[in-house]
C-alpha cells in the first residue's frame, strides 16, 4: 500500500517573512532625472531622414528664387531715416537687411515628382509597415527586459521573484525612463537584462513610431477636405516626407551614429519631429554653460507647446527647480501646454503654479511646499508679478525687523478704518510672526536663487516701463497742498485744480470738447471711446492755450497774480513775470503745480485710451459697505490702477506719480461712474456726516447735498420741489405750479416711477438692499456725487507720500538676485533688456519671414478703412459677416464689451455654418459658445476649426495659440500705440500664415489711417518757464506710457484719398462705406509698407523711452545688489 502523504507545513505568516526578509517585494527600477546626452545607435535609428527611402524615390529638389518684397528696401530706409531712429534702431535695421540678403538667396525645397494617389499609396504602405514593426518591437523590448542574461545569483533571485509575481516586469515606458538616464544601462545590468539588446530595441521601437506617426500627418493633409489647394498639399507632404533628425551625429559607420536619447523619446511622446531651430535652442539651454541665454524663435516655432516642457524635463532636479515665467494673461495656457506634454508615465513630471499676491501669507507651509516641488521635480508656472512679490515681501519682512513701520496719520486712518482697508503704512507682520516670516521669505527665495527660470515672451515680461513693481512702505503722509494751512484755507487743491481741467475737457457744451470735435474732423483725436489726443504738437498750440485760461480762471481768486500774467506763464510762451517772482512759498508751489499740470501731465493723460491703459478694478458685486480689498491694497481699490490690455488691469502695480493717479482717477470715474461698492461707501460716509449735524433733516447741509445729486439726475426728493427747494417754504401757489422740467434727463428703464418721489437721505437705509440698488442706478453717474466722493473722501484718504519705497524691476528677474541660470525666449525680442541678460540670439531668417510676411499682398489680401460712424458692434457685425474665420483685435477697438459680450453678439451675426465661437474668459481659458448658448471648453466642444470663429481680444493677441483651419481668414485690427511686434505677434496668431493658405484682412480706423500716412517730424518741445525748472517730460521719465510725436500730415503713396471722410454727415443718413484697398492694387501694396513704417516708428520711439530707463535700472541695480546683500545678512538681535 502507499505510503501516506505527509502532513502539509503550517503557512508562514507574511509579516514574518517580511521582518526576516525572506520575501522581498520589488519595485520598477525608477530614475529621476533623463541626463544621458549621447547614446550609440545603429541600424535604421541611425538614418538621418527617417524616410530616406521613400523622399529618394517620391522627392525632387528644386531650386526657388529668393522673394523680395518690392518695397521692403524702401520701408527700411524710412525707417533708418527717421529722426528718432538711435544706435538700436538702426542695428535694427542692418539685422532686417541681412536677413532679407538671407531670404534673397536661392533655395532647393522639395517638391513631389509623383502623383498624389501613387504618394497616399506609399504612405499607406509605409504607415501599416511601421506600425507593425514598432509594436514588434516594444513588445521584443518588453521581453528582453524581463529575460536573463547572465547566470549571476542577482539574476537568478530575479527570475525567482518574476516567477512568483512580487517583482513587476519593466514595461516599455519605464524603460524608455531609462533609456533617457545616463545611468540606465548600469541599472539594467545589475538586473542581469541584457542591456545592449534591451536598450536597441527601444530606440528602434522610438523611430519607427515617430516615423509611423509622420505618415499619418502626410496622409492626413491628402486626405482631408479642408480647402487646401493640390499643389499646396504636395508642398506640406513633401516637407514633412524630407524632414531630418538634427541632433543625431555620425562617425560610427555608415548605419551607426550618436544622438541625444532623451530628444528622440521626446519625439515619440509629443508626436512630433523636431525642427532645427527647436534643437539649437534645446542644446543652448541645456548644454550651454552662460547663466543668461536669450533666444529668438519665430511666432508658432513651438516656444511654449514643445520647447517649454522639453526645457522643463531635462533642466529639473531633484536639487535644481524649474521655473516657467510667463505673462499673466499666457499663465493659464501655459500651464495647460505643460501638463499635457509632461503627463506621459515616462517623464511624470508635476506641474504646479506659484501664485503670490500681497496677501498670501508666508507660512512655513508654503516653504514646505516649495521644498516638496523641488524635491519631486516639479515644473513650477508663475506670472513675473508673482516672484517680484516674494522678493518685496522679503524686504518688507526685513523691514518690520529692523524698523517697524508707523501707521498712516489723522485723516487717512480714520477714513481707511471707516471703509475696513488695511492701510498701506500699518505694520503687515504681527510681532510674534515677523522673524518667522523673515526667515521663511528668505528661504523661498535661497530656491528660486538655484532654480533655472524660462521666460517666455521675455520682451513683455522685461518690458522697462511695465515690469516696474513698487510697494510703498513707512508713515503715509499727506501731499502738498492737500490740507488747508495758516496761509491758505482751503483743503484738496492738489486735485481740485486737476479736476478743474478734466470737467473743462468733459464738458460736451465747453470751447474745449468743440476744439477736440474739430480736432476730430482734422484726425488729431480720437474721441472713441475717450477723448485721446494723437498729435501732441496740436495740443500745445491749439488745447494748451484753452486749459491755460481755465487754469487762470481757478487761480485767479486764489492768488494775487493778474490774468495776463497767469496766461502768460501758464501758456506755450512760459514767460515768468515780476508779481510771480514775488509770491509766498504757497502760492509760488499752486502756480508751479498748475504750469506743470497742463504743460506735462494732461498731455499724457490724453495719450491714454481708458480701459485699455487705465481703468479701475471691477466691482465684486458685494453688498457689503466694505470695500474689497483682497489681494490689492488700499490705492489699487479706489484709485484708477494701470492695465496691460484691454479690460485687463495689472495685478499689482499701481501709479506712482500721484498727479497721473489723481487725474486718470477723474477721468476712470467720469467714464465708468460709481461702482456699486463705491456707492455703499458713499451713502455710509452721508448718513454719518448727516448724523452729525444738528437741527431738521430736511434743512442739514449733507440732505440737501442729497437733494441737488438727485435735481442733477433728473429726480425730485420727496418733500422737495423739482427746482430743489423745500416745499414748506414755497407759497401754496408755488406749490400747485411746481412741475418737472420740459426737457427731463433720461433714466434707465424700471426708474420712472422713482423719478418723482426719490427717497429723503434720512430714510436711505443701507440694509435695504432694492431700495440702495435702484439709488445707485438713479445717481452712479451724477458728477456731483462722484466729485463729492472724490474730493472730500477717497482722495484725503489714500493720497500720500511714504517715506520709503520697496520695488522690484526687470533688473532682478534678470540677474541672479532670484535665479541663478535664466533663460529667454520671443519671436519678437527687443535690446532693451537687462544687462545681465547678455546678447540676444537671433534666429537666422526669423526677422526677413515676419517682414516678407506682413508685406506679402498675398497674405495680408486686404486694408479696410473703418467708416466714421464705427463703433464696436458695428465693428463685430463686419467681422462677422465678412467671410472670416478669426478677429484679432490687436488695436483694442473692441471695448465697452467683455468677451463673453462680443461672442454673443458675433454668434448672432455669424453664418449658420459657425456653430461656435471661441473666446478667452476672466481666467484665460479658452471656452466656446455654442449655439445653444453652453459654454464648453475648447478641448471639450468637438467642433472642427472650419465650424468655429476665434476673437482674439487685446491682451491675447501674443502667446496664445488657437488651431485654425488651413484656408482661415482673419480681420485684424490695428490701433494707437501699436508697435513693430505688436502687429507681428497678432498677424501670426495665424499660424499658416502663406500665399494661399491662411490670410490676413486689415481694419483701419481712419484717425490711425491718417497716422499712417503723416510723416514724423522732430518735436519742438515747448521751453522751460523761467524761474520755475519745470521741464515738460523729466518728471514722467519713469511712467509706463509717454507723449506721442507728431507732424503735419502730407501725402503718403497717393493715399491721402482714404483717409477723407465726413465726420458730421447729417442724422438719418446711411452709415458711409468701409474703404477697401484691394491685393491687386499698386495702393495696396503701399498701404502695407505704410503701416509697417508707422508701426515702426512707434517702436523707435518706445525704444527711445525704453532705453532711458533701462540706463536707470541698470546704474541703480549696481547698488541695489550690494544694499540687498547687505541686508541679508542682518540679523536680528535676539531679545531677553
């Protein structure tokens, strides 16, 4: 019988086996950085083009002639002619010339010498053949990964453990991890893999699907419908079959070479090949050694959608942060971009956003954090903003050590308790967390200092005159001549005397708005959307001399000066006469005040387009009384702050010139009127001076302020007549004959009824939620209410002067005071650029591609002259109904209207073959809004570029990028202020942009027509007072925008014709026609060699600002760097 089996051993608890490591679970084998820059390869890996054989079979190379534009020599000798053209410009121009040298040169590009179909048959061949042998061979890579090579007793244990399933095999992606590290041949062998075969096989798998996936792109363009010519498919797909590997080198063999393996998986993961300029730019940032290295590539190079997140997975370390810097409005995209590329299980890449604003608190959370980001390799997103307040923040916390500062005095700190604003001199630090925050803020700032920062759109971000942060710090104290004194009684003529002249330039009725109508009629102002004087010697000859009067007006009862003198000194001529050199200090500081007012502030404030350079922050729609004031400070939230595009306000800075604060505030609220916020406060302020006074409501000086704000909107308080008066002092006679005036204003709809019976101040009551709103919408625009708030509260409360100042430029994102290794890239850079940035690196042909390109009748099919009665919906409905496919309103004449606003209104216009209409939002996302009116995002909606409309708004007319389709047409819109890169960057939102592919049709508002074709001629800048040191311009050195020149206009190439227009056609007439220049015209040929020649006079003269205060910069970050070093080491002495 047999014998018995023996009894089955007890089962070994796991944990036992665990603790005496009996059993051992194993883990991929990871690696955290891809640092292997050179790696053997062979066989077809090795081919050069990876098509060879079918681009020496399908391809013939045909030598093209060079094109040059017939008058690009012309545009650049105007252009180095100009009187404003400096050192800078014309290096500027001798880079043009030799790029167009460059492009003037033949060239051999690769045509097919085969049939479409026979060439769709090809590709198809070559296509199921790749795919089929790439998946062979990750699959062969796979199993070489888990086969054992050597007989040693790791690999026997290995096998062990994959044989009982606690050790995981090694799937293709993370060997592709270690085929990119340099030390991934050495794991692979302790792992006794053969990694010779392993390795080989996944740079063959690597190749054949990056080729497979360039036959998929080639047989895409021939087959789809998309409008596309033949020959203009045959050209694409001849491009794309010839494409070259550059960066693998030979010297190995004929089927053997050297290549960087992370570029190549790069190339499988992104489905891309990359080009060559991509490479050079990769190579200089990541094998150059310089700590500054700035770059041009050209608009839809693939700056931010390929070389950003490239840049980021080999620069970041376990020890080294990245730092992607971009503009605020490019934040959103550019998060986006690098998530998707850096997504893949083979790079594993986080991608995270630093957001810093002034009220973020510095807790050793958010050092944690940051370390954390490092420590993971994490791609950090920032706005500059965002990093010069860290680094301010830590010079403000090293302030409140050292020396606390003191809190603003009397008035302002009643006012800023009143409205709950923190007030900008009150310590920000508590006393028990000021050494923590110290030590903190300086940590963050040690690992931004070892971090590599990549800026991009590094022109506009280091822009001298936008990138300036300050943050006013110590006792706030008030301006001069804002408090009434001994010698003169009267309070606030710091802005009454600016308010004086903004109503004189307000006043539709006035001598002055006829001198601005008139100087409409002659396109020296534009008075869409705001009066904006375009022509600032025609303001000194013809408005100067009006406000001078004005000006005499006000002072006259406030000085013993005679009005003679007083004009005399106040206008063009400046003379000083004897009674002013004999005035007080006071009335010597009013009179001076009033000279440099109209002769150099006013003119620059004229010079602004409200919403577009200044404006105030939107209203949160609170009903609180309190005003916001969360991440911005007590001046951002009531005064007019700057913005960097249309309806895009800064999210830090604000206007450090208080005379430009003062006067755009004036301007901002005449425009935009009270906020409901504002109002709230208003009321507030009312009832607790109403409060305060003693004797019948109806008689108390607040109520019957009350009472004339509502007799101005076109109301009556109840108990009063319509003429203002207390009805229980008129006869009864009077009372029955009171009626409402013949010619009523007009009210917004739903306020009728309030017209009649508007409420007594007394029985305002704030909780009252409807009766406050209908209020505010009866008097949010009474000038009277607006001045009363103004004068008497917001500016007592927040206008002053600190003592010191804390601010952060250009000149520290561009040094190592924040990053030890900064990198740079645009396809428009500027000189104008720290001097620790290094020379700029121009791509070879870059600038001759943009100029050929906009000058290209072809491309740029169409100049349209706006008609005279244009306004932004009329704007948007041609847009619409024109046959195109995108609006770039690069000029900003779309306002008054958010984004959402002018989709819906294109929606309705556009052709039912447009399902959808692509916009940015607040956030600067890309939605869609489809015809049912849902709003999805743009990756979400499905709808094919052909069936969508995209409208650019103003500040996402550079950096962004929305696919259009191949034969797109788009309107742009050109503006005041526009400058060389501004045009280029908005024309090349276009990505195809060619002779019949995608194309550009040009709207021209005829003011800026006419600044097209007057030539500049040098500016006779009025003389200094006598006596006074006034200069016109030395005092607004430092502001972002600056007085434009200008000359008498001339005929320019015979188009002075287009540029007439009848400004006061009458009412009823039909709206004049847009003036059209057609592509086949000689006209409009001049027409684009005229707008780049006024567009590149604009820069010149930026250039010229620009350079001015980058001299500064670069003189004070000489001390500034070593006063930082300074205070870093100070330390705070320890207290008993």
């Amino acid at each position: 019988m047999p014998f018995p089996e023996p009894p089955a051993p007890a089962p070994v608890p796991r944990e036992v086996l665990l603790k005496h490591d009996v059993l051992r679970l194993a883990a991929w084998p990871i690696v955290q950085v891809a640092d292997c820059t050179k790696r053997a390869v062979s066989g077809m890996a090795a081919l050069p083009v990876p098509l060879q054989e079918m681009a020496q079979g399908c391809l013939s190379r045909l030598q093209s002639p060079g094109d040059l534009p017939a008058l690009a020599q012309w545009l650049l000798q105007e252009i180095q002619g100009d009187h404003r053209c400096t050192s800078r410009g014309t290096r500027w121009v001798s880079r043009l010339q030799e790029s167009l040298a460059e492009l003037q040169m033949p060239k051999y590009a690769p045509v097919l010498r085969c049939g479409v179909h026979e060439m769709a048959a090809a590709l198809q061949r070559q296509l199921n053949y790749d795919r089929q042998k790439a998946a062979e061979a990750l699959s062969a890579a796979e199993e070489a990964a888990s086969s054992l090579d050597t007989d040693s007793n790791a690999a026997s244990f290995r096998a062990l453990q994959l044989q009982a399933g606690v050790a995981p095999r090694i799937e293709f992606f993370g060997l592709v991890r270690l085929f990119m590290a340099d030390c991934g041949a050495d794991i692979l062998a302790a792992l006794g893999i053969n990694e010779m075969k392993t390795l080989a096989l996944v740079a063959d798998a690597l190749f054949l699907q990056v080729r497979a996936t360039q036959c998929a792109t080639a047989l895409r363009v021939l087959r789809e419908e998309d409008g596309r010519s033949a020959e203009l498919k045959g050209k694409v797909v001849a491009e794309e079959v010839a494409k070259e590997r550059h960066f693998l080198s030979g010297g190995m063999g004929a089927l053997n070479g050297l290549l960087d393996p992370r570029l190549l998986a790069v190339e499988f993961l992104f489905g891309i090949m990359l080009r060559e300029t991509q490479v050079q730019v990769l190579q200089a940032f990541v094998t150059g050694k310089e700590d500054a290295w700035v770059h041009q590539m050209l608009m839809g190079g693939g700056k931010t959608c390929v070389v950003a997140p490239i840049a980021a997975a080999l620069l970041s370390t376990p020890a080294r942060l990245f730092v992607a810097i971009v503009p605020s409005s490019l934040l959103t995209f550019s998060r986006q971009q690098l998530r998707s590329r850096l997504c893949s299980p083979s790079l594993g890449l986080p991608v995270l956003t630093f957001d810093f604003s002034r009220e973020t608190p510095v807790s050793p959370l958010l050092l944690e954090r940051l370390e954390h980001a490092r420590k993971r390799r994490s791609a950090i997103c920032s706005s500059p903003q965002s990093i010069k307040l860290l680094r301010v923040i830590e010079l403000a916390a090293h302030q409140s050590v050292t020396g606390p500062a003191l809190p603003a005095a009397g008035r302002m700190r009643r006012f800023l308790s009143a409205v709950g604003i923190r007030s900008e001199g009150v310590q920000r630090f508590a006393e028990s967390d000021r050494e923590e925050a110290l030590q903190v803020a300086r940590k963050m700032v040690d690992i931004f200092r070892g971090a590599v920062a990549l800026i991009d759109e590094i022109d506009w971000v280091m822009h001298p005159l936008k990138s300036e942060l300050h943050w006013p710090c110590g006792p706030v104290r008030p301006l001069d001549l804002a408090e009434a004194t001994a010698t003169c009684l009267e309070s606030g003529l710091r802005w009454r005397i600016m308010g004086c002249m903004v109503d004189a330039i307000l006043d539709r009725g006035g001598h002055v708005w006829a001198a601005l109508e008139a100087g409409r009629s002659e396109q020296k102002v534009m008075l869409k959307p705001n009066p904006v004087v375009l022509n600032s010697r025609w303001y000194f000859t013809v408005l100067l001399p009006m406000l001078a009067k004005e000006l005499a007006g006000f002072l006259g009862p406030r000085t013993p000066v005679p009005r003679d003198e007083l004009l005399a000194f106040l206008g063009p001529e400046g003379r000083c006469g004897s009674t002013l050199t004999r005035l007080p200090d006071q009335e010597t500081k009013l009179v001076t005040l009033a000279r440099q007012l109209v002769h150099s502030v006013l003119p620059h404030l004229l010079s602004l387009p409200h919403r577009i350079r200044y404006g105030l922050l939107a209203d949160k729609g609170s009903s609180d009384s309190r005003i916001s004031t969360k991440g911005r400070a007590a001046r951002r939230a009531l005064l007019a702050v700057p913005f960097i595009g249309k309806d895009c306000p800064s999210t830090a800075s604000e206007f450090a010139h208080p005379d430009v604060a003062i006067g755009l505030t004036l301007f901002a609220y005449h425009y935009e009127g009270l906020r409901k916020q504002d109002f709230l406060l208003l009321l507030k302020l009312l009832r607790a001076e109403m409060d305060e006074e003693r004797g019948p409501h109806a008689r108390r000086p607040t109520c019957l302020r009350w009472v004339s704000w509502v007799k101005e909107a076109g109301g009556r308080v109840t108990g009063f007549s319509w003429a203002g008066r207390l009805l229980a002092d008129m006869p009864k006679d009077e009372v029955r004959l009171d009626a409402a005036p013949a010619h009523q204003v007009a009210l917004e709809e739903g306020l009728e009824e309030l017209r009649s019976n508007v409420w007594p101040l007394e029985r305002v009551s704030l909780k009252d939620k409807q009766q406050v709103h209908q209020l505010w919408r009866l008097l949010w625009r009474c000038s009277g209410a607006v001045r009363h708030y103004l004068y008497e509260h917001v500016f007592p409360g927040v206008m002053g002067l600190s003592d010191s100042l804390l601010s952060c430029t250009a000149q520290e994102l561009g040094s190592s005071v924040l990053f030890s290794r900064r990198l740079g890239f645009s396809g428009t850079p500027s000189e104008v650029l720290p001097a620790s940035m290094g020379p700029i690196h121009y791509e070879q042909g870059c600038d001759a591609k943009i100029l050929s390109t906009l000058l290209n009748p072809k491309v740029v099919m169409h100049t349209e002259t706006l008609p005279v009665g244009w306004d932004p919906l009329w704007l948007l409905q041609r847009a619409a109904r024109g046959d195109f496919h995108a609006l770039i309103d690069a000029g900003a004449l779309i306002v008054g209207l958010s984004n959402f606003a002018a989709a819906t209104k294109l929606l309705e216009w556009l052709p039912e073959s447009f399902l959808g209409v692509v916009f940015l939002t607040e956030a600067d996302e890309s939605v869609v809004l489809l015809r049912d009116r849902r709003i999805l995002p743009l990756s979400d909606c499905g709808l094919s570029p052909s069936r969508r409309f995209t409208f650019y708004d103003h500040v996402h007319t550079t950096g962004l990028d929305v696919h259009q389709a191949p034969y797109a047409r788009a309107a742009l819109t050109l503006g005041k202020d526009m400058l060389w890169r501004d045009y280029a960057q908005a024309a090349f939102r276009m990505r195809g942009l060619g002779p019949g592919a995608q194309t550009l049709h040009l709207l021209v508002p005829p003011e800026i027509r006419h600044l097209m074709g007057a030539p500049q001629e040098p500016e006779e800048v009025p003389a200094k007072a006598s006596g006074t040191g006034v200069d016109v311009s030395e005092d607004l050195i430092s502001l972002s925008p600056v007085l434009q020149t200008g000359g008498q206009p001339q005929p320019l190439f015979g188009l002075d014709s287009l540029s007439e227009f009848d400004f006061f056609r009458p009412a009823g007439t039909p709206t004049p026609q847009s003036t059209h220049v057609t592509a086949d015209s000689e006209e409009h040929n001049k027409a684009l060699a005229a707008a780049l020649r006024w567009t590149g006079g604009n820069t010149l003269e930026s250039d010229i600002k620009q350079f001015a205060l980058l001299c500064e910069q670069n003189v004070e970050a000489l001390w500034r760097r070593a006063k930082l070093g300074k205070w870093c080491k100070v330390k705070r002495p320890r207290q008993a």
